[in-house]
C-alpha cells in the first residue's frame, strides 16, 4: 500500500517511469474487464488507452484515497460510453436500413438521385460568390448562421438574407432544368441538404 501511494506521487510529479510501473501493474485488469463486456479486442484496447492517458492527465492521483476502486470506476464508465456509442451506430445503422428498403426503385431511383445531386451541384456553382459562401458554411459545414456571422465578420440577418436569396434561387434553377418525376426526387434530395 506504501509502495503503490509512493508510486502514485511519482506518477503525479510526471515521472512516466513509474507510469509505466503503474500501467503495467493494472492493465491486465482494465484491459480484462474492458473486454468481459464489450467481446471485442480493439474496443478493449481502445479503452484500456482512454483510461490511462485520462490518468496520466489527473495529474494528482496521489491524492486518490482508493486507486483501484477509482480505476474500475473509470474503466466502467469508459466501456460504458463504448457501448453508448455502439448502441448508437446500431440504431443508425438499423434506420439507414430501414430508409434503403423503401426505396421502390434502386438502380433508378440511384441514378436519379446521382443526376439530380449534380444539377443542385451545379446550382450551387452558380450562385453569387458570398451566397455560395453562406450556403456551404451553412448546409455543408452545418454551422448556424451566428456562427457562420462570425466567420465571415458580417450580421446573423445578412447571413439570413444570403440563405434566403440562395434558396430561392436553388429552387428556381432546380424548377427550370428538370422534368416533373425528377424534380420530384431532387426536391427529396434538397429537403435532405437544408435540414
């Protein structure tokens, strides 16, 4: 116990030495618990890193009352936030599905959306060079427009009027250089860009 509360103070002054010591000595057990729930290698790797170099950077572990009861804690909520982060990609995944199968059509409607991206890409081109700016700062760079006011040092309403302006025209050009079950799925298309 002496010896581990020496170390900890080592560890807390920068020593990576005794950082090493301390890893060595735990990461057998970060690393098995990480990998008892989360059956994967790599994300017990993962997680085996994130919690060492979250120590490393405690900077005052020595004052830890219970290391390893502080350890485990902080082992648990990492694979916790895997799972978090696994459970997310699944559901996304499972709607991206869910979307994919109700496509009717997919090899038509494929290349309708590809054609259809290219006019909206080529309207875009031809927007004036500040409402091309505001446009992509804001539905490709997905920022808001105080923060796309920001950027380019003018007003959250000049920003607005820009969207606006670039809207009107985007629908305008889509309306004249495509048939009506085109404009359909490109209208589809464009709802996805400005969400």
């Amino acid at each position: 116990m002496d010896n581990e509360k020496a170390l900890l103070k080592d560890v807390s002054c920068g020593n990576e030495k005794d950082f090493r010591e301390l890893f060595n000595s735990y990461r057998g057990k970060v690393y098995g618990y990480a990998f008892k729930i989360l059956k994967s290698e790599t994300d017990a790797e993962d997680v085996l890193q994130d919690v060492f170099l979250k120590l490393w950077l405690h900077g005052r572990v020595e004052e830890l009352e219970n290391f390893e009861g502080y350890l485990k804690t902080m082992t648990r909520n990492h694979v916790f936030k895997v799972l978090r982060r696994q459970n997310l990609k699944f559901a996304s995944d499972n709607q991206l599905k869910i979307r994919w199968t109700e496509a009717h059509n997919e090899t038509e409607e494929s290349l309708l959306l590809n054609d259809s991206q290219l006019i909206i890409n080529q309207a875009i081109e031809q927007l004036p060079p500040r409402q091309k700016l505001v446009y992509k700062l804001c539905k490709h760079e997905g920022l808001k427009y105080e923060a796309a006011a920001k950027v380019l040092s003018i007003s959250p309403l000049t920003v607005k009027t820009h969207m606006q302006q670039s809207l009107r025209f985007l629908r305008n050009y889509l309306t004249k250089h495509t048939d009506v079950v085109t404009s359909l799925l490109i209208f589809r298309v464009f709802i996805e860009i400005i969400k």
